[in-house]
C-alpha cells in the first residue's frame, strides 16, 4: 500500500519528533549524570578538607582549654597556700610579741579539755608526757594563760577556714600547746580522744622539727594525724622569738590532705583523667589516681628519673616551674598532659587526659562533618532521580520546551558548584576575602555559608598568627639588649700586676642570667672579690643581680674600714630584705685580699665552698666556710667572717652551682668531688686563662649534648706575693 503525501509528512514530523526527543533525552542524560558526579567529587573533596580541619580546631580548642584549667587551678591552690603562709607569718610575730613582753598581757583562762567540752573554733590547751609527769609548774602554767592572749587571733583565722578540716596552734619549747580546730559538720564537742589532748608533745610532731630547721615559715610533708591513719596533714609553720630573740616555740596551721585531694579531683577532665601534684624535688605528693606510677607514696620518688622519657621530661618541665601541654607516655597509656607552677611554694599542678579520649573527641567531630556532606549528597541524588523522572513524563508533550529549555536548565545547576570550584581555587591561593553568595533555596546555599565562616576563621588566625610572630621578635630584640647590658656590667678589664693575678668568666643559661662577679680596690693594698648566683633565671634574676652586685659593692667601698667585712654582708642583707616581696635571694662568697701581706678575710654566704690551690704542697682542698644564711629573705642576721694567710704562688677558684650541678644526658650532676679531683690532676700553677680553659673543658666532657642547665661562673685569683 502506498503513502500519501500527509500520512508521509505525518511519518517524517513523527520520526523526526522522536529522534529529536532521543537525541535531546540522551543528552540531558547525559548532561545530568556528569553534573552529579561532579558535585559528589566536590563534596567528597570539601568533606575530607572541612572534615580535617574541624578535628584540628577541636583538638586545638581542647589543648588549650587543658592548660587553661591547669593554670586556674594551680593559681587557685598557690593562692591557698599564699594565704596560710601570711596567715602563719601574723601567729608568728603575735607570738613573738607576747612572749617578748608578758608584762604587758594579762592571763586568759583558756579550756582544759580534761574537764571542758571543746566545740569548733574554741580555743583549748594541753601539755605533754613532760609536763603531765612532773606536774603544771606555776610558771608553766602563767606561762601559758599568757599565751592564751592568741586565741584573739586564733579563733578568727579558724573561722576563716572553716570548710576544711584544719587546726591552728602554738607549740612551746616546753611542752604546752594550744589549738584551735574545726571539724566541718560535726555540731557536738570535737572527736578527740583523751590520749591525742594529753600525750602530744608538740615537739616531736614534724610541723615543729621542721619550723626550727628552717628558722622561718616552711610548709612541711605530709605527715600522719597523732594515732590516726585514716588521713594525713599538710602543715605550715614557723618558729617564734623571746625577749632574746631565742626560738620560744612553733606557730602552724593544718589542713587534711582530703580537703586537697578533693580540690585537685575536681578539676579532672574525662572519665579516665586525673590530676596531681609535683613538688620541687619532682615527687608525686598529691594524686586522684589510686594506683600506677603517678600515686603518693611514702618517702617520695624523684619522677624525673623516671625510665619512661616523656614522663621524666615533663617532671623536669614541672619542677623548673614552666607551664604548657605536652604527650607523655604512663603505665602504657597515652595522654595529653597540661601543667602549671604553684610559685609560692615551688610546687607544680598538672591534670591528665587519655589521649584516645581527646582523639575520639576530635573524631567525632569529623564523623559529624561527614555526615553533614553525605546527607546533602544523598539529597543531591534525591534531585537527580526526581528530575530524570520529571523529564520523562513531560517530555513527550514538551519536546519544543525541553529543546529550548534543556541548557538552561542544566547550567542552572552547574553554574554554582562551578562557582565555588573557582572561589576555593582562589582561597587555596591566599584570597581569605573571597565570599560566596549564592542563594539557591536548597543545601549548596548551607554549604557556601560553612565556606564563608570557614573563611573568616582562617583570616582571623592568620592575623593573630602575624602579631603572635611579630611579638615573639620584638621580645627576641629585647632580650638581646638585656644580654648586652648584663655583660657590659661585668668587669672585663683584668688587671695585669706582680703582686696577684685574677680572671673570672660568666656564661649563662638564658639569655640572660642570675650569676655575677666583681672585683674592685677598697683602699690602695686591699682587693675585694665577689662571685654570687641568684635564685631563679632569665630577668627577674637578672634585675635582682644588679642591685645585689651595686648594694654590695657600695657598703663594701663606703664601711669596710671601719666595721669589717662580716658587716658589711650584713648592712647588705638588710638592704637587700627591703621590699623584697618576691622573696628572691643570693648565695655569695665575698672576700678581701690584703695584697702586702696575703691576709684574706671572707665571708660565705650560703655559696659553694671555694677551692684552695697550696703552692707549697702542691695539693687543693675545698676552703673551710661557715654555713652563713643566704642574702635577701631575712634581714638582721649576723654573719661571721673568717681569715687565712696566702702564701706566694697560693690560689683561690671560686665557682658557682652551675658547675658543680652541671647535668649530662644521663642527668648526672658533675659533683664537688670530681671539681676537687680535677683541680689536683691539672696544672694549677699555669696561667689563669689556660686554668680556665682547661676547666671548661673537662665540664664540656662531663655534659656533652646535654643543654646548659644553670648559669656557669668562674673565678681565680692567684697572689704572687
């Protein structure tokens, strides 16, 4: 049967309709296949780069809220302890005053608790074994209603620490004591046994024994309650005077460990954290772990040598008093450990995390991200299906539309992944300016927004990052002056005579350091020498070294004629006490040389001994020094001078801890007795550079890679006669 020409027409628009239709479906096809994989591309590429980037920040953000936690922390107990020492230096000079003028007291009756009951606060007195076997003497027993004048003072101080479980009192030489306590809810007469009021001797109880060691406020170790093991009591106290400035007896506070291993508890962070506390011999001496290498124990265990490197490291961290993060390695475990100093006491807080836990954190964080981009993937592949549906129902009544439309359509889609392709490119290139803004109604609006604010963050960090960089220089800068200064104060002239030679160097741990040395003429036959090293390093050290050195030097000058050198370190300790609030102090050996007939008349002050080279014998021995106070901390100590004779060719080295506590790798010291050892194998009568040297260099041999780990001084002088 043969067409006509319509049913022709017919045919051709219809094969010409459908092939138009397939070709333009195939193409859409296509065309929609390639736009979804390149937005699952791109997803997958912003998800793992949002994704590491979200599990750095929050790593970052909980390392820096572990420091600050370990820092607010320390400073909270440093502030506690700050104020029982203030609180004991007041008990201690009220003491002092009533027991330097009794006749301007009248006698208090206090509290016997042999025949009264003894509630919180109350002040009460007891006497010990002594006291109880031969009797309560009248003078003893004026003696102590006296002292009762101090529970004034006693019973506020008391209340003041009312939360925790504590005692504050007063022990005397003879055997009384008396106390005020408070137990928290305990509303009745206070638990003490008979035995606990009258057998305690004050006298044989730590707080005491370490009180008179010390001649001044100390916080003593931990130690048990009197027949009670349940727990164990931090005490801080000091001794206080009589009329002729003898120790009449102990003033202190106690307070239980439980209060503080509470306090320390509370601040840990995870289920697996805990925290403890360093003293400044890098024993663990509080803890909230009841087992493994970071428990109390009794008799202490120095941590720094521990076998376990990072643990060791950061104990050494601790004890020098540095704060910061830092992974360390304990019991097999890894955590995150963040310190702090207590700088009263020299103790050092720290609180551990399980590393696995701050990790899952983190990646928790990335999981969610994650989850975020596949989410909006799936709703892209919702899209995709939705559309191809969509094209297929309507396309074969809208093939003119779909023909016209289908470009549009698809560059409708595209242009905003494209979009952002290009913006990331250029912030991958630095332009942390560039925004996006798009507004399409769906999730890529979302996803240009997390752009954005991603954006901004990295802007901000990177400014931060360039004044952090620009700070550290300047400090940099300042420091190297400070370096400058601090040499240009140390003499470098040495003189060149017949009658002696000297020469000193000085190289310190920091930038700039604590140690000093002077020399100088007093009249035309007397050469006074100085070598002196002052507590702590870097510049509050420093600044403390220039007034010791010009305070010195200036008393030595202007009084040395006329009282003597043992004065003169005196008149310069009470100089040095004044408005010394940050308690810093200086060991110093100073001595004067009389250059006619080689009398040298010295005075110690808590220095290293000195070495003495005897030419004669050909033979050192350390110098005999008395075991005088340091400067600084105390003042109205007296000093005692000491003489001997040098005879020609004798010499005297003189040195400070840098030396004889030099570390190496193994963190071994360098020890007085290889110093002396080392002195009788050299040569000592060469000249006094090449002694130096030779010194240095048998130091260098000891520490090898080990860093400089204190200030290093060095001095001799050799009299010719």
């Amino acid at each position: 049967m043969k067409w006509n020409i319509q049913k022709r027409l017919l045919v051709l628009v219809l094969a010409a309709g459908i092939l138009s239709f397939l070709t333009m479906s195939g193409l859409s096809f296509y065309g929609l296949s390639n736009v979804r994989d390149e937005m699952k591309k791109l997803g997958d590429d912003l998800g793992r780069a949002g994704a590491n980037l979200t599990q750095s920040m929050v790593m970052d953000y909980l390392k820096k809220t572990l420091g600050e936690v370990a820092k607010a922390r320390a400073e909270f107990i440093d502030r506690e302890t700050a104020l029982l020492f203030s609180k004991v230096k007041i008990l201690s000079q009220t003491m002092t005053k009533i027991a330097s003028h009794p006749e301007d007291y009248k006698p208090v009756k206090l509290l016997n608790p042999q025949f009264d009951p003894v509630f919180n606060t109350e002040t009460y007195f007891t006497y010990g074994p002594d006291v109880k076997r031969y009797g309560l003497s009248p003078e003893i027993e004026r003696e102590i209603a006296i002292a009762g004048n101090i529970r004034t003072l006693l019973k506020p101080i008391t209340k003041s620490l009312i939360n925790y479980k504590c005692s504050c009192y007063v022990g005397s030489k003879d055997g009384w004591f008396i106390c005020s306590s408070v137990f928290p809810n305990v509303d009745g007469a206070l638990p003490f046994e008979e035995s606990e009021y009258f057998d305690y001797d004050p006298r044989e109880r730590p707080w005491y024994k370490t009180a008179i060691a010390a001649n001044g406020p100390v916080l003593s170790d931990l130690y048990n309650h009197f027949n009670i093991n349940d727990y164990q009591l931090l005490g801080c106290s000091a001794p206080y005077y009589d009329a002729s400035g003898n120790v009449a007896g102990v003033v202190g506070i106690d307070i239980v460990n439980i209060d503080i291993y509470k306090a320390i508890d509370d601040t840990t962070i995870g289920e697996n954290g805990f925290s403890f506390i360093l003293n400044k011999d890098g024993e663990v001496i509080f803890s909230s772990l009841k087992k493994g290498s970071l428990i109390a124990v009794e008799g202490g265990r120095d941590l720094r040598k521990s076998p376990g490197q990072t643990l060791a490291y950061a104990a050494t961290q601790m004890v020098e008093g540095k704060s910061g993060t830092m992974a360390v390695t304990i019991d097999g475990e890894e955590y995150l450990l963040a310190y702090a100093p207590m700088k009263t006491i020299g103790w050092s807080f720290g609180t551990l995390t399980l590393r696995k836990d701050i990790v899952a954190a983190a990646q928790k964080s990335r999981d969610y991200f994650f989850n975020q981009i596949e989410t909006y993937s799936l709703h892209l592949q919702d899209d995709y299906i939705f559309m191809t549906f969509f094209a297929a129902q309507v396309a074969f009544g809208l093939l003119y539309i779909l023909f016209l439309s289908g470009n549009k359509i698809s560059e409708r889609f595209v242009r905003p992944i494209k979009d952002m392709t290009e913006g990331v490119k250029e912030i991958a290139g630095g332009n942390f300016d560039k925004k996006f803004d798009i507004r399409m109604g769906d999730e890529i609006d979302h996803l240009a927004a997390c752009f954005n604010t991603m954006t901004d963050g990295i802007k901000i960090y990177m400014e931060k990052l360039k004044k952090e960089t620009a700070e550290k220089q300047r400090i940099e800068t300042e420091l190297d002056v400070a370096t400058e200064i601090q040499n240009g104060m140390l003499p470098k002239d040495f003189p060149t005579r017949e009658d002696f030679e000297l020469l000193a160097t000085m190289k310190p741990a920091k930038e700039v350091g604590g140690d000093f040395y002077d020399f100088y003429f007093i009249d035309e036959t007397h050469l006074a020498i100085t070598v002196a090293d002052v507590s702590g390093k870097g510049i509050p050290a420093a600044l403390f070294m220039v007034i010791a050195k010009t305070v010195l030097k200036n008393f030595a000058i202007s009084t040395h004629n006329r009282d003597g050198l043992a004065e003169v370190v005196a008149a310069a300790n009470d100089k040095l006490c004044a408005n010394n609030e940050a308690m810093m102090f200086v060991t110093a050996f100073v001595g004067v040389l009389d250059l006619e007939t080689g009398e040298f008349v010295y005075v110690n002050a808590g220095h290293n001994p000195p070495v003495i080279y005897h030419a004669e014998e050909n033979h050192c021995d350390f110098l005999d020094v008395e075991k005088n106070f340091v400067l600084g901390p105390m003042d109205e100590i007296p000093f005692k001078e000491q003489k001997i004779s040098l005879k020609r060719g004798d010499l005297i080295f003189l040195y400070t801890d840098g030396v004889t506590e030099a570390l190496n790798v193994a963190e071994e010291e360098y020890l007085p007795d290889r110093l002396i050892a080392f002195m009788n194998s050299t040569d000592c009568k060469a000249d006094l550079e090449t002694l130096l040297k030779n010194m240095r260099g048998d130091l260098a041999k000891h520490v090898g890679e080990a860093e400089q780990s204190d200030d290093i001084t060095m001095f001799a002088l050799r009299f010719k006669g």
